[in-house]
C-alpha cells in the first residue's frame, strides 16, 4: 500500500493534476490486476447478503416508494432489474430502487475506522450498471473489489462524522471507480468521474442525527444514482471540480477540518491486489453495527442472570463502558430523547443502544422485524428496563475502536447490572459472534441461511435455490438478471400503497 498525503492547496500552488486524489483513486480504478480468489468469494457473499435483506424489505414503505420510482422509468433495451419484481429498468433508478431495499433494515456489511460505512452499498449501482451494459460476473467482481478497496481506504484515512458530513461522501467516489473498472474506462475519464461523484453526494449527518427518518435508507441509494449519472457524464466529456478534495474551496478547506489538516489515505501501488473486502463484516442482527456485539453480550447475560436466580425487574441500572462511536451516535451521549421514545420510529430504535440492549436482555433474541414493533417497543417493562440503561465512553474500548491492529480492534462494550440490594454482575464482549475474529464468524452457509430465513414466505423455494445457484457460480455467469430475486405474487401484494409521485 501507499501512503498518500492529502491537504489543501491554494489556487495558485503548483499542484499537477496527477497528484490530485482523484486522480490516485483512479489510477487504482484503472489497474487491471486480478481479483484474488479469496476476496472473488467473499464478494459472492456479499451478493447473498445483499439479497437477503433486500428481499425482507421489498414490502416495506420506504422500498416500495423507490421501486414504484424505478417503476415508471421502463426501458425497451438494456435496463437493470429491480429486486421481487420482472422488467428492466432504467439503470439509476433501479440502483435507487435496489439501493434503498439494501439499506432499508440496516442489516448488511460495515467497515468500520476513521469514518463509518456499509461497503455493500456499492453492489447495486455496480450491479445495475452491469446489467445494463450486458456485462459478465468477472466484470462484476472486479468492479466490486474496487469499489471496497476504494471505500475502505477512504475509510481508514478520513473522518467525515467529526465534521457532521455523512459517510456517503465516501460513496460516491468509490461507485465510480468500481463502474470506472467494470467499463474499463480510461484514467482521466474515473478522474472526472470520482470528482463528480464526490461533489454531488456530500450532505450532512442530519439524517442520522434526532428524529431519523427513511432517507437513512435512501441516502447510500442516491449516492450510488448519482455516481452513475456522472460517469455517464464523464464518459460523454464532462469534466468535475477539481481539486475536489484538496482544492482552496474544496472538501478539506471548508467541509471537513480546515486548510490546516493533513489526512492520509492508503491505497494499493500498481500491481497490488484489491483486497479490502476481506476487512469487512456483516450482520448477524438488523441494528447498526455498535449494536452487534452488545446485542450478543446480553443474550450471554440473559443466561447468567437466569443463573444467578435473579430477574431483569430487579435491576437498578445499567451502565454500558463502550467507545466514543457507541456513547455519542447510538448512546446517552447523543443527547437525544428520541432514543428513550417508545413512539420513536424504527430508524431512531435502530440508533439506539439502550432500547437494543434492553429487548436483547429480556428475549435472549432479535429479530429484524418482532424486535421492533410498536407493540414490543412499548412494552410497559421494557420501557422501564430500557430508561435504567445509560453509556459511558471508556478511553481503552475508543482506543480500541480505532486500533489499526485487526486482533485488537473491538466495537463492543463492558455491561456493569447493578440490582436494587446492591449486587453487580459484570460481562463485556469485544466483537459480535459474527466478526471474523468472533465465537462463530459468518461463512458461506450463514449467508446462504440468512438469505433462505429472510426469503422465507416471501420467495419460493425452487427460486431461492436457482438465485443461490447463479450467486455462487458469479464468476461464470453471463446473464447478471440472474441476480435478482422475485417476489411471488402474494408477497408483493403486502405492500402497501403509496401516494403517486411526480413519474
């Protein structure tokens, strides 16, 4: 890997253009390295994935109003798919459409280190753009290893929500490298391309922030429609705003820390293997990601209570020690009383560490779907479980956190009960049952699991076994429609109507 040094210039500094990050970023883009064999699987499951938690939400409002988008942009030739559904479709709206069912539950991979992200957010505009160009599989992974290697060192170099700007600034650069590498494009076409892309998909943490609302699930979605437009932008001629992140009134200066910042991004030398993919993690729980170790901390301590004779109504308090992330986004440390709401929606429950860790505690279990619902959030003894939970930030889990070192790197927490007669029982948990270096980390047949319990009701059996067939065959198929799932009738008549729009 190199180390790429990244700061503000002024205008009138010298600064050759093949300097720009944009132009490094592409540069990888360009590189026709082969995808090594291990990353190439991983990629297949992550397409699994990908279609697991897709297929759950395609009923649910949020994903029905952007399919009902892509919907009315039919294409007579070439066209993507849109997930449960037949018909081809304009590429950035099925990207749009695909993109929001991806993100909808919250409940596929992340990457985790300067900045936050869920890299599998690139998989369906590359996805669609594939379709829609008549690609091949090999062409597809090797845009999708671009895409996270791009991501991911994006990632590790710069930190976006110190700034309160959301983690799909990072986005947009990386869907256009991996469309730039699926296409074969020439470097300064990417170049172009990544400084679009960036340009017009950096927003605020708002959406994250209070009262979170569907965008959550939208926003990836938009970042993945709008790196596709300014390909095809670029590709026609166009140019970007360049410097894009080191010019005078460019991201550096103005959006991030200041002129003064140095930020230094990894990216591989020519030559170098893309393997970033491997670095990432998925979801054994529908909860942002802080949740997943925790989650599993207190269906360990469910049992251990149980043990000890004792019951959840006779706790006093509970503490959870966690990292800076957990206390200030998903914590008391966000001061945000939504997270305490009952009524509050499920984006705002999914952001909310004590809810999870109270439900957790008292089921022993989670579910995507039972886990949330108005009725279990406002369970009176839950409610009342659920206010006796506060975070703290402990220095050595933020330590932790942000430690480049994969064996000590943790997003987990350490749960202080205290009883209303004083005892204590304690247990911490650094990294979710999933992880890699987790009790049992997520293979092949647990990806194939989660898509066949999520599918389940929802696609028929002779369907999930001919989408796993083409998922796991990817390198060899030539038809990439074959990735989509469908929907049987009498599922996708659950979905609930939604006001027209303005197609």
């Amino acid at each position: 890997m190199i180390e790429h040094e990244v700061r503000t210039r002024r205008s009138a500094e010298e600064f050759p253009y093949e300097e720009h990050l944009a132009y490094k970023v592409a540069q990888v883009a360009a590189d026709p390295v082969a995808v090594p064999e291990e990353a190439a699987e991983m990629i297949i499951n992550r397409i699994i994935d990908n279609a697991a938690v897709a297929v759950a939400s395609v009923v649910r409002r949020p994903v029905t109003s952007a399919r009902a988008m892509a919907q009315a942009h039919p294409v007579d030739k070439h066209g993507a798919s849109v997930f449960g559904v037949d018909g081809r479709f304009s590429a950035e709206w099925a990207a749009l459409a695909n993109g929001t069912a991806v993100r909808e539950l919250d409940y596929h991979d992340t990457f985790l280190a300067a900045e936050y992200s869920h890299p599998g957010d690139n998989n369906p505009p590359l996805l669609a753009v594939a379709q829609h160009k008549g690609l091949d599989g090999k062409a597809l992974i090797r845009g999708i290893a671009t895409g996270y290697e791009i991501q991911v060192n994006l990632v590790k170099g710069i930190s976006l929500h110190e700034f309160k700007i959301d983690h799909v600034a990072h986005l947009g650069p990386s869907v256009a490298a991996g469309i730039g590498t699926m296409l074969e494009l020439d470097v300064d076409t990417i170049y172009q391309s990544v400084g679009q892309a960036l340009h017009t998909t950096t927003a605020t943490r708002q959406s994250r922030k209070g009262l979170i609302s569907s965008w959550k699930a939208y926003a990836p979605a938009f970042a993945g429609k709008m790196a596709i437009e300014a390909v095809d932008r670029c590709m026609r001629g166009e140019g970007a705003p360049a410097p894009i992140w080191e010019g005078e009134d460019g991201v550096i200066a103005w959006m991030l820390h200041s002129p003064d910042r140095t930020y230094t991004v990894p990216l591989p030398a020519p030559g170098e293997e893309k393997r970033a993919i491997l670095d990432t993690y998925t979801k054994e729980h529908s909860a942002e990601y802080q949740s997943q170790a925790p989650i599993d901390l207190a269906r360990r301590m469910k049992q251990t209570i149980a043990d000890a004779g004792r019951m959840t109504s006779e706790i006093e308090s509970i503490v959870l020690h966690t990292s800076h992330h957990t206390h200030y986004v998903i914590g008391t440390g966000a001061n945000d009383p939504q997270k305490m709401d009952p009524a509050a929606s499920r984006e705002t429950l999914d952001h909310s560490i004590m809810y999870i860790f109270a439900v957790a505690l008292e089921d022993g279990t989670w579910h995507y779907r039972d886990s949330y619902s108005p009725e279990r959030a406002g369970r009176p003894e839950t409610v009342e479980l659920w206010h006796k939970i506060s975070t703290t930030e402990d220095p050595e889990w933020t330590r932790r956190y942000h430690s480049t070192d994969p064996n000590e790197k943790a997003f987990g927490a350490r749960a202080v009960i205290t009883f209303s007669d004083g005892a204590v029982i304690e247990d911490e948990l650094a990294v979710a049952d999933a992880h890699p270096l987790g009790a049992r980390p997520f293979e092949r047949a647990d990806y194939i699991a989660k898509f066949r319990a999520l599918a389940d009701g929802l696609v028929t059996p002779e369907e999930q076994d001919r989408f796993i067939v083409a998922a796991e065959n990817l390198e060899n198929l030539t038809d990439l429609n074959e990735l989509n799932v469908r929907l049987t009738d009498e599922a996708l008549a659950t979905a609930p109507s939604t006001p027209e729009g303005i197609f």
